[in-house]
C-alpha cells in the first residue's frame, strides 16, 4: 500500500529539468577555485568531480535522447565505466573558470537534446537500461537533483521537491533488504509505502529525509527505526 504524489508524467519531467537545469546554472555562477578544490558530500571526490560527473552524465544521457530520435540506440558511455571515470579524473583537474563553462556548454548541449523530444516519442527504446527514452529523462532528472545536492553549492537534500522524492522511493525500493518488510511514513504530509517481505521495519522522517537516506545521502533531520536497515545496492 503506498500514499503517494501523483505520477510523473513527461511533461512533468520536462518542466523539472527546465527548473532543474536553471538551478544549477545559478548555483555555478559562484564557483571559485577555492570552492571546486573543497570537499564535496560524497566520500573522496571534491566538487571538481561531482561536477565532472553531472557534465559527463547529462551529455551521455543527452546523447541516449539524439540517437533514439534517429531510432538508433547507443552505449551511454563511450569505453563504458572505465572511460567514464577517466572522464571524471582527467575532468576535475580543469580550475574553476574552465569548469564553468564546460558544464554551461554541457547544459546548452542537453537542453537542445531533451527539447527536441516530442510528446509521442518518450517511448522510444534507448541502450539505457533496455528501457524507453522516458526511462534515461528520469535517470537524468536523479542525476541532476541527487549530484547538485552532492556538490554543496547551496541546494541541498532539504530542498528536493515531493514529486522527486517520491519518484525516488519508488525507484529504490529495490534497495530493500532481503527478509525485511519496510514501512516508510512522512510526518509532514500524507505520504507512506510499505515494500518488501518479512520482519516488520517502520521508519519515520520528513519526506526529503526518507528520501536521501534512502538515495545513500544523509537526512537532514532525525528518522525513526533505530539501527536502521542496511539497505541493498542501487538497483
């Protein structure tokens, strides 16, 4: 049993990537060398990575949308994950100013490439996961909102909107442990699922909260349920 937001549909996803999209590039505009050589929210990488990252993914993501326009799939990645995380290494070295405009030009790239989807082609297949051309907007719309809030330039896991939120609990229900009945409830709004079979869990938090935790990110406020589960790997 869930109580949920309304589903995602295309047009929502649309506008949360213009929105998204424009946040960012508000948030780069303060970017000093200083501030993209200091640590970013995921172990070991600075901000000069996470952003590296967001640039690699979106243009990779992006191209997915080109090519199943042309009804031709792709890889997500030329040379896979190890030409990714080359990418991410050789990227992040760049100084503030270089960084910058690539993720703007990068932005520029991805917005033209999801603009041009029309509303009968979100169905189209793409190498993404075998899924649908929907499937790789919602994977760029995570990326976006999870790798912005990583990047500690002032939008953090607080500020993901209920929509997002429960488009991530769902998506990550796979993460439940195995012989775990996991009861999730908001305590700010009229929010619950249950996923999952076996020894009762119930966790309580706000919705961002259940959310990040659930994404591997830290929650904000208190979440009930002490010890939490360890949850699975990203599906």
């Amino acid at each position: 049993m869930a109580v949920t937001p309304d589903i995602v549909t295309p047009a929502d996803l649309r506008l949360a990537l213009d929105a998204g999209h424009l946040r960012l590039r508000e948030l780069l505009g303060g970017l000093t060398q200083e501030a993209a050589r200091a640590p970013s929210a995921l172990p070991g990488w600075t901000r000069g990575h996470v952003l590296s990252h967001i640039e690699g993914v979106g243009l990779a993501l992006a191209r997915q949308a080109r090519y199943a326009l042309r009804g031709r799939l792709i890889e997500v990645y030329d040379g896979g994950r190890a030409g990714r995380n080359a990418a991410i290494e050789a990227g992040q070295r760049r100084g503030a100013p270089r960084l910058r405009a690539a993720l703007a030009d990068a932005l520029d790239e991805i917005e033209a490439s999801w603009s041009a989807v029309g509303p009968d082609d979100w169905g189209r297949p793409v190498r993404y996961r075998d899924g649908t051309l929907f499937d790789a907007g919602l994977a760029w719309w995570r990326e976006l909102e999870i790798h912005t809030a990583d990047a500690l330039l002032g939008r953090g896991v607080a500020d993901w909107s209920e929509p997002f939120c429960a488009h991530l609990v769902e998506f990550l229900a796979p993460r439940v442990p195995v012989g775990v009945e996991l009861s999730l409830t908001a305590v700010d709004g009229p929010w619950s699922w249950t996923r999952g079979t076996g020894t009762p869990v119930a966790v309580r938090g706000r919705l961002t909260d259940l959310a990040a935790w659930l994404a591997g990110r830290h929650p904000v406020g208190p979440l009930t349920g002490d010890p939490l589960p360890d949850l699975e790997p990203w599906p």
